[in-house]
C-alpha cells in the first residue's frame, strides 16, 4: 500500500473518530511478490527491428512532405485581396420586385 493511500485513510479515520463513529477495522493487502528479472524473449528481440523501420518509413514520410511543401508554391497562403471601396455603392431603398443586376 502506498504512503499517500495510508495517509488518506488516516485522515479519513479520524475524521470519522470526530464524527463519533468507530472506524471500521481495514483488512490490508498481501504484498505482491517481486518480479524476477527475465530475458527478452524471441519475440521481442524481432519486434525491435520493425519498430525502427516504423520510424524510419514516419521520418521519410515527414521529410517529402516538407520537400513537397516547399517546391510548391500554390501550397502557401496567398496574400490577401485589396478591395476598390470607390466601386461600392449603397442602395437605401428596399425594392421586392427589383431584378438583380446582370454580370
């Protein structure tokens, strides 16, 4: 059991002791027994190999993208428009039946 789940049933111990009621009695955990030291096994020696081909093909893959990206320039962000504010007009008046203007 770690420090800190002792240190809050403690805590949640004598809250209830202020409380006046009687904590139950906890039952505590058996300690898990040590893990022996083991070798890697034939599997995982052959997944080593894969994984760094996995990042391998990842890093190529990134690196055309970035050489794409810059030989293509229609791929970047386009400078934004000016707009003639002297071509604009305002209509004030509210017609229903008015036809929209030809192109």
């Amino acid at each position: 059991m770690s420090v800190l789940q002792q240190a809050l049933r403690r805590a949640q111990d004598e809250r209830d002791r202020g409380r006046g009621i009687e904590p139950a009695p906890r039952l505590t955990p058996a300690p898990m027994p040590a893990r022996p030291a083991r070798r890697a096994t034939d599997t995982e020696r052959k997944e080593r190999p894969t994984q760094l081909l996995a990042l391998a093909l990842a890093a190529s893959i990134f690196a055309g993208v970035v050489a794409v990206w810059h030989t293509q320039p229609q791929l970047r962000e386009l400078p934004p428009h000016k707009i003639d504010m002297s071509a604009l007009k305002l209509d004030r008046t509210l017609d229903l039946n008015r036809k929209p203007p030809e192109k």
